[in-house]
C-alpha cells in the first residue's frame, strides 16, 4: 500500500532542546563529526488505494493544521512512497 510521509522540523530560530542532548550524548559516545543536532517528527499517512492529487492535498492541509504547530514547526515534506518490501517474501 502506499504510504505519504509527512516530515516536520522546529523552525531554525525556535531552540530544540533535544537535538542539543542528542548532541552532547553523541560527543560523549566518540561520535565527533557532527556539528549540531535537530530532531523533528515523521509521519506515515497510509492510503487505502490509488494515491490522487485530492488524497495528496488532504495529508498537505493535515500537515499544516494538525500534524504540525506552524508557530514552532516547518512542514519539510510531503511525500508518497511504496513499499518496496511488497511481494518480497513478507
């Protein structure tokens, strides 16, 4: 079946504190090649048949008005995707 996934993001000025543990938690661990951290939300939206521009535009405005806090967070993507793993002996 395919799915749309929907990728939401704090907005760059709004501070993550997440990120920032995930962060130190990496440095502690030897982990020394990354910069900074921001931890976002992922979505998987499931589609009962032929994914058309209507079903596309819902999980769109689902993104903005509920999936997300468009005062703190920036919607990053709206994306259909098919499950490769279909057929391959699952």
């Amino acid at each position: 079946m395919p799915r749309i996934v929907v990728d939401v993001m704090p907005k760059p000025e709004i501070l993550d504190p997440q990120g920032k543990a995930i962060a130190g938690a990496l440095q502690r661990l030897g982990q020394t090649g990354f910069s900074e951290v921001r931890q976002g939300k992922r979505f998987e939206l499931t589609v009962e048949g032929e994914v058309t521009q209507e079903i596309l535009e819902q999980a769109r405005h689902a993104a903005t008005t509920l999936l997300s806090n468009p005062v703190i967070e920036d919607v990053t993507r709206v994306e259909v995707i098919v499950d490769a793993t279909i057929g391959a002996g699952e």
